[in-house]
C-alpha cells in the first residue's frame, strides 16, 4: 500500500477510535488531557503503521525469499458457530455484535493469517475499532506473563511517555480489540493463569473486543462470554482459489488445478480442505504427480520434495545444502533437533538458544555437521524453519510434530514410555502420538498404551482397597458439576490439566481408536445403568445446584453430607469399572501384538 495512502487510512482510524476517548477524559485538568491526546495518538497512529507492514505480509512454504502480502495469495476461509455457516467477508460484523471471541481450528488450517486479515481488514476499512495484535507464544520467554503487561510495554517501546493511565483509559473507553493468536502455543503450565488475566480484562474493560485463535480446546466451554467459532473447511471453490492465487509455474499450476477440480478434492478432502496442506499438495504433486494418502507419508513425500529440489517461482532446480548431509543424515538430526524444541515447549526459538538445540541434535545424532551450516539448510535449503524477529519458528508446527513423531518412530533408546509420557503432557502430544500411531500401532501400544493402563488399574485398586472414594475421582477429574444438554441432565465433571488427570488420557484413547475399542461409556451402557443409584445421584444433583461445583483439587473443603452423597451416588464404583474396562482392553491389546510377534518368528525363523 502506497504510505500516503495508509497513512490517511490510519489517521481516520485514530480519529473514529480515538473520540470516545477524548470525549471521556474532557473532564480532566487541560495540560493532563492534552497530555493524554497527544501521546495517545502519536502513539497508536505508530503502532499502526509499523504493525500493519508486519501483518499485511508474510512469509510462508512458497515465498520464503521475501514476504508477500496476504491479499496475493490467502483465501479467508468462512466460519460455523453451531450449525450457522458465518460468512468470511462479514465476520468483522460478528466481533461488533458478540465481542468476546474464540476462533477454533487444526494445525495448518489459517488461524494466524485469519487474524493477521482481520488486522489488516480493521486499518483499510476504519470502523473506529483500534486492533492490538498479540503472538501469544512470546510469553513463553518473558519473565514477566502477564497479558497486560507485554501490551503496555508494547506501547511503551513505541513512545516513552506512554504509561498505564493512558492505556487504562484507552481500554475503557476505546474500542479496542485485542487479538489474542496462538492460545495453544502458550506453555501448559501457563495458560490457567493466563486464562485468569483474559477473564479479567473481559470482566473489568467493558468496551473491548477480545479475539483468540487456539486449536481446539475443551477450556473455553466455561467461557461464559465468549462465542466459540470454528474454522470451517476450504470449500472447493476456495480451494481451486488459492492454487489458483498462487504465483507458481504456470504449467504444473495449471495441471494441479484441473486434477484437484476433476479428482484430488474429492478423493484427498482432508488434505485438499487444509489450506497449508494444500499448499503443500501442489509441491508433492510438482515433484512425483501422485499424492499419498496417510497423513505421515504426505508429509515425508514433501519433506523429500524440500530436500531435493524447490523454487516456488521457477521450474524445479537442485539447491545446494550448506552441510552437504546425505538425506538420512540430515533428517536425523532434524528429528532430534523437533523433539528437543518440543519437549521444551519451544515454539519460537530465541537467537541465544538455536545453537544450544542444534549443537545436541547433532551430538544424539552422532553426525559430522556444522551448527551454523545446519541452520542456513533449515532456513534456506529445506525451509522448515523461518526467521520470526530476534528468533526462529517452524515453518508451521506441525513439522515440529511430524519429525517429533519420526523420532519416537525411528530411534532404539531406552525409556519410551517415559518419552512418550512426556510428550503427551506437553499440549496432550498436539498430533504427534497419533502420527506415531498411524506409522507403528504396534510401537506405541507396547510400549506406552498398555503399560499406562496396567500402571492406572494398579493404582486404582490400592485406592479402591483403601476405600478412598474421593481419591478415585480427584486422579481422573478436577471437579464434579452438572452437564445440561438437549438430552437431558446428570452429573458432570471439570477436566482439569492434561498433566495430572486421567480423564484426558481416556479422551485420547477414545480419539485414538476410531472403532470405540476404548468406549466405556458406548460399550457398557447395561452395566452403567445397574451401577447408577438414581436416587442419591439427584439427590448430589440437587446439592450442587444450591452449593456450586465440589472441588476435587481440595477435598478436605468437602463438608459431610457432600462426601456421603458422593459415595452413595456410586460414582467412584463407577470409575472403577470403567478402569477395569480400560485393563481389559488392554490385555486383548497385549494378546494381538503377542500373536502377530509370535507369527513373525515362527515364518522367519521356522
């Protein structure tokens, strides 16, 4: 955009924005409001204009070279909120109407250049609402985590004679919205807190708008204010869109184009409806024409294609690697290099840290290499990392989880399942013992499926021995509520954090096997029925409905009549059924790997 241009379009925000503002403080001493008039507007009109050539361009798989604009090659895709499909074009018109906003979606489905748009969309369009765009993930490496904090100080940095009262002020009576992007990239142990300050800044500044991008996540349901959005699917029309917005070779463009129109939609729809893995389709389909059909080999298939040879804007040539690896060599080490920055929750690497990463991918790897020529490979030969300010980022995460998964997959160490453990308290494993799953079955129900359940049912039984009721509940839940649905109603339970409660874990094994092999609530609906006590269930009901939710994370708060209650409503008994179920299951998991290894032997070695 011509900077005259942007510059009368941010001066007419600033004015819209900027009157509810003045017109609020008119009642202060004239220096103290002229004070605030000024450095207010200096300092936001700033914002803007260094904010707006942040986030109208990007980089991404294709354009890595320079940042293109989003205008040039992305395709806003529409949103559902419970069966109402929102078009994408007024969904400025649903932030003024509901202002408290969650926008669910996968890996690779456009959330952060969702947000980025509706930044851009707000400084070309002035509806008198002042953007504040926020990449949550930088908290991770402040001391200091508080939300407030780091967009006072944003502010700060832009004028030196900003301070609190002037933003206290803009957040009163301003319409200000806050994009919050990136809630899942949010290290686990500090999102309870950050959730605490979001709610406060949404209960105490009236006027503003909240935005926040995640993946999906069972938290925001409590979100009394907030409307959850979820990103729907590219349409085919908007798919054959962006191929066709893209500025690749005209000819294999065009060969993609009318194979994805005629057959790849259809036949590869969770692939083709996926904006980045789209994308990355028409570089598969570049290099070998065909596209595999499991998640793992897709990705490998463009991993290779990124390897071996890409220039987006020209016909394919060899590009020079800098370590000269060989491709096992090299995929190794970035193997080692994803699940190092994952275990430590490094989503965005900080410049004094890449080294300290690489270094030890390269000494688990037992490979000659260079740290600083690993690096330009990942940047510039390979392109699965980008510069993002004073760090580093993953081109997009989920090759963080992809080449995370390859090394679970590939590497004979000791101490899976502690491995496996872990990564599944960081984000719930996000989609990487899945992919582990889909690659070796075999691999991650021997050695971390089976022996968690075994280790569950074990502890499980002392409780149950020990006769201690509330403990069985408290390790698989956070607290005990009531569930409200079309259906019906009955006793509900809060989840609490994947780290210390099971329930998560039989949410993960349900979502793992798609047959409900781990369904004990669809499998053994009879004895569910005989177990219940109806009577003392509505009678707990009725107790949480005068005296709130009971809180398992503290039951020595839980007075008497509660406890008893709990107990005769037999939801323990319950649980350790269900517990008993999960051991079952997990014997018939252990049998099927024990026939297909003794197969094995008995054809290889007779």
């Amino acid at each position: 955009m011509i900077d005259e241009t942007l510059s009368t379009l941010v001066s007419e925000l600033i004015r819209q924005f900027t009157l509810p503002v003045y017109s609020g403080i008119k009642n202060l001493k004239t220096d103290a409001s002229n004070k605030i008039r000024v450095t207010l507007g200096s300092c936001f009109t700033d914002y803007l204009l260094r904010n707006y050539e942040r986030y109208s361009k990007t980089k991404t798989l294709l354009y890595r070279e320079m940042p293109v604009k989003l205008k040039d090659f992305y395709v806003r895709t529409d949103l559902r909120i419970n069966s109402q499909i929102i078009d994408e074009n007024k969904f400025i018109d649903e932030i003024e109407k509901n202002k408290r906003i969650v926008v669910l979606g996968s890996a690779g489905c456009g959330k952060s250049t969702f947000c980025k748009s509706i930044f851009v969309e707000l400084v070309e369009r002035s509806k008198g609402i002042f953007p504040i765009f926020i990449e949550l993930r930088h908290l991770n490496s402040l001391s200091d985590k508080s939300l407030y904090s780091y967009i006072l100080n944003s502010m700060i940095s832009i004028n030196s004679s900003f301070n609190k009262e002037q933003l206290d002020y803009a957040l009163k009576l301003g319409k200000i919205l806050l994009i919050l992007d990136g809630f899942d990239e949010v290290n686990i142990e500090y999102r309870d807190k950050l959730e605490q300050e979001i709610l406060y800044l949404s209960n105490n500044y009236h006027e503003i708008r909240i935005l926040i991008s995640s993946r999906n996540n069972e938290r925001f349901s409590s979100w009394d204010e907030f409307f959850q959005y979820k990103i729907e699917p590219l349409d085919k029309n908007k798919a054959l869109s962006l191929i066709n917005k893209l500025d690749y070779d005209r000819v294999v463009k065009n060969a993609f184009i009318d194979i994805l129109d005629k057959k790849l939609y259809q036949s590869h729809h969770s692939f083709s409806s996926n904006p980045l893995l789209l994308t990355m389709m028409l570089l598969t389909y570049d290099q070998i024409a065909e596209i595999p059909n499991k998640l793992h080999l897709f990705y490998e298939q463009a991993f290779l294609t990124l390897f071996n040879k890409h220039d987006s804007l020209k016909s394919m040539y060899k590009r020079k690697s800098f370590t000269g690896l060989a491709l096992d060599d090299f995929k190794k080490c970035l193997e080692a290099f994803s699940i190092l920055t994952y275990c430590d929750r490094a989503y965005y690497i900080e410049e004094a840290k890449i080294n300290f990463y690489i270094s030890n991918a390269i000494k688990i790897s037992n490979i000659d290499a260079s740290c600083d020529e690993f690096l330009k490979d990942l940047l510039e030969s390979v392109c699965i990392l980008q510069r993002d300010g004073l760090g580093y980022s993953f081109t997009h995460r989920s090759f963080q989880e992809y080449f995370t998964a390859q090394f679970l997959v590939n590497r004979s160490i000791d101490k899976k399942y502690e491995l496996f453990d872990k990564l599944y308290k960081v984000n719930g494993g996000d989609n990487i013992l899945l992919m582990v799953y889909d690659i070796n079955s075999d691999l991650i129900e021997k050695e971390w499926v089976i022996p968690k359940i075994k280790k569950i049912n074990l502890n499980f039984n002392e409780l149950n021995q020990q006769g201690d009721y509330l403990g069985i509940l408290e390790r698989v839940y956070s607290g005990i509520s009531i569930y409200d649905e079309e259906d019906g109603y009955g006793v509900g339970y809060a989840m609490g954090s994947v780290s210390n409660k099971y329930c998560h874990f039989f949410h993960f094994l349900n979502n793992l096997y798609a047959n409900d092999f781990f369904n004990f609530y669809l499998l053994k609906k009879e004895l569910i029925s005989e177990l219940k006590d109806s009577y003392f269930e509505e009678q707990l009901l009725e107790y949480i409905r005068l005296n709130g939710d009971i809180d398992l994370e503290e039951t020595y708060k839980i007075d008497s009549f509660a406890r008893e209650l709990i107990r005769r409503s037999k939801l323990a008994e319950l649980l350790m059924a269900h517990i008993s179920f999960l051991n079952q299951q997990a014997i018939t998991l252990e049998k099927k790997c024990l026939r297909k290894e003794t197969n094995i032997f008995s054809l290889l070695l007779n």
